[in-house]
C-alpha cells in the first residue's frame, strides 16, 4: 500500500467514523461516555499497533532474507542490489516507527476532543443543577418559622394581646432571628394573663410543628445551602481547568477560539480543519528525512496536551467522588427529622422537593456525572496500545 493511498484512508476513517467527526464537525453521540470512548480509544491504538506490527514483520523476514542472500552472494553488483535493498527495507522500518507515534497520536489527539467536549457539557449540566437545588430564599423561608404564616398570626396575636406596661418589643433585627423570635412568643404566650390556658394550648397547638420543624431542621437546611455553594464555586473551578485545557490542547493546531465560544457557535468544524492541515503537515514532514526532528516535534505537541487531559480526568474523578458524599450527607440529614409523620400536614412542599431533588441528585452522580472509570491497564493501553495481559 502506498503511503498517499495509506494516509487518505486514514484521514477517512478518521474523521468519518472513528472518531465521530462528521462532513461539518465532530459530532458526539448523545448517548455515548467518556468510557466508551475510552473503549475505542484503546481498541483504535492496539489495531494500529497490530497494523505496524504486520508490516514490520514482513519487513524484518525480507531483511532476513537479504542478509542470508549476502552471505553467499559472490558476484559484486548482486551484492551493491542486496546492500541498497536493505538499506530500504531499513529505511521503511524507520518510517514505519515515526508513522505508527504519528497515528497513535492522531488517536490520541481526536479522542482527547471528544472527551473534553462531553466533559464539558457535564460541568455545564452539574453548574445548572447546583444552581437550581436550593436558593438561599428557598431554605430561609423553609428554616425560619417568621415566614409560616401561623406563626405570624401567633406574634399578632400576642404583640395585640400583651401588657403594654411590662411587655416589650423585639427590634427588627432580633425580630427576624430565628431564635430569638421563638424565645419571645413563647416567653410572651406563657407569661401573658390576658389569654386563658386553653387559648395558650390551642395557639401552641398550631405553631409547634413549625416551631419544631424549624429549630430542629434550620442547622441541616443552612448546612445544605453552604455545601451546595461550596460544590458550585468548586465546579467553576473545574470548569476553568476544562477551558485552560482546551486552550493548551487546540495551541499546537493554532485554533484560538475559547471552548465556551467554541461550543455556543458550534464551530467544531474549524477544529477540524485546523487539525487537518496540521496531520497534512506531520505527515508530510515525517516522509522526508530530512526533516524527522521536526516530525517528533510536532508529535510532541500533541502528545503533550493528552497528558493533561488524563490528569484532568483524575481531578475530575476526585470532584465527582466529593459531590456524591456530599449528597448521600445531604439525603440523611433531610431524612433525620423525626417527627416528619406527626407535622406531615405543616412540613412546606419545598421540604419534600428538596428531599427528592437531593435523591435524584445521588442517582445522577451515579450514572450522568460519574466518575471516569481508568485504572492503570487501561491506562498503560491508551498511552502505549498494550496489555499486560497480552
């Protein structure tokens, strides 16, 4: 096979099949993971290397052959044809080698791609869900019985009811405190004479799942809302490092759009493109001797951003890992309140949403942002197409 035949084959399967890039742009499968992309990654890198591996030994039987023929050749020009056939032979084994780093590192360049561009629309889904958890106004008004309209009317109540000579009002700010709040009214329900025993019990009546609910659930609510928030700020975190690593990752191609652009423009075809003259180019270089030093140039400089994108991984990994704890808390901390079934009828709506939010946020920390499953044979076989178990 020719190599002008070799290369357009594989600038073909490339970018049509392989590796998901279509005539407009890389297109991912919806449904496809960075673990089934990880799958191709492997079989792609061991079928190239079991190509090389076909040729080389059909090389190495030729060049055998050669030699065998060298020792007995006797006639001068039979042995100058010899000679020059084994310096090709020689030759091609060279090329073959740079050839087989260079598609290696293709595979390694486009499935870096396509595994950015899906962990970047998982950090986008995780941004939306931390946001839409829990706002701050959601638990105030869960966890603060100043915004349980019984409770209200029960401070009305008392503020109209109380001893205008001993009693005494709460300033705003000690007003909206949760717990200086539910010192006063009880403090004041109880040591009001103008209201019978009867009235008092009644008024408690209709305030104590409430009063219950919130002092008992305020700390675990608070609690939910900063760790959320925490998580957020980390995945902003995260998402940087993602665009950072886009950046070093197209710099060797010379594509200079940001990967948030990148994607609302849905301007993966510029990529490619970028990324073809490039391979033309590589390749172009590696056929020449002469210039095989700027060959293994250029293929560092896509090996390089591979690196970082595995290191990437491992951080990523750590975040989700971090996340799914920190919602498995959150679940037995909602779960911890014990009275749920007496106080059902006073317990907010936004109670039970958030409980169902948190088990829904479990599930997807177990299936759409899990973590990227990588140990070290697989590791050993996207960087260097082997198996230990080979």
């Amino acid at each position: 096979m020719s190599y002008f035949t070799k290369y357009v084959i594989f600038i073909m399967v490339v970018f049509k099949t392989a590796y998901g890039f279509s005539d407009t742009g890389p297109e991912l499968n919806n449904n496809q993971d960075i673990d089934a992309v990880l799958q191709e990654w492997v079989a792609e890198t061991k079928a190239v290397c079991s190509y090389y591996s076909t040729q080389n030994r059909i090389l190495y039987t030729k060049l055998h052959q050669i030699q065998e023929q060298l020792k007995n050749a006797k006639n001068l020009e039979h042995q100058v044809t010899l000679l020059i056939a084994k310096d090709q032979i020689t030759e091609d084994l060279k090329f073959n080698k740079l050839s087989e780093v260079s598609d290696i590192s293709k595979i390694r360049y486009l499935k870096g791609l396509q595994i950015i561009k899906i962990l970047y629309e998982k950090n986008l889904s995780l941004d939306h869900h931390f946001a839409s958890v829990a706002t701050f106004n959601e638990i105030n008004n869960i966890s603060n019985p100043n915004h349980y309209p019984e409770f209200l009317q029960l401070k009305e109540n008392l503020n109209s009811n109380q001893d205008k000579k001993t009693g005494f009002d709460l300033s705003s700010i000690l007003g909206s405190n949760i717990y200086t709040s539910v010192v006063y009214s009880i403090v004041s329900l109880f040591s009001n004479t103008n209201v019978s025993k009867s009235e008092k019990n009644a008024d408690m009546k209709e305030v104590e799942c409430i009063l219950d609910f919130t002092l008992r659930m305020h700390n675990e609510l608070n609690t939910i809302y900063f760790e959320t928030a925490f998580l957020q700020k980390s995945n902003d975190n995260i998402m940087l490092e993602l665009e950072q690593l886009f950046v070093d990752f197209t710099k060797p191609i010379k594509y200079n759009m940001p990967l948030k652009e990148c994607r609302n423009t849905d301007d993966w075809d510029s990529v490619r493109e970028y990324l073809n003259q490039y391979l033309l180019e590589m390749d172009k270089v590696i056929g020449d001797s002469g210039q095989r030093f700027k060959a293994h140039k250029m293929q560092i400089n896509l090996e390089f951003p591979i690196d970082r994108l595995l290191q990437f991984i491992t951080q990523y990994n750590a975040f989700i890992d971090q996340g799914s704890k920190f919602y498995e808390k959150f679940g037995i901390m909602l779960d911890s309140y014990e009275n749920e079934q007496q106080c059902a009828t006073k317990i907010p709506l936004e109670y039970n949403k958030l409980k169902e939010n948190i088990s829904i946020s479990i599930e997807k920390f177990n299936t759409a942002y899990k973590p990227v499953e990588i140990n070290g044979s697989k590791m050993k076989e996207i960087l260097y197409g082997i198996n230990e178990y080979d």
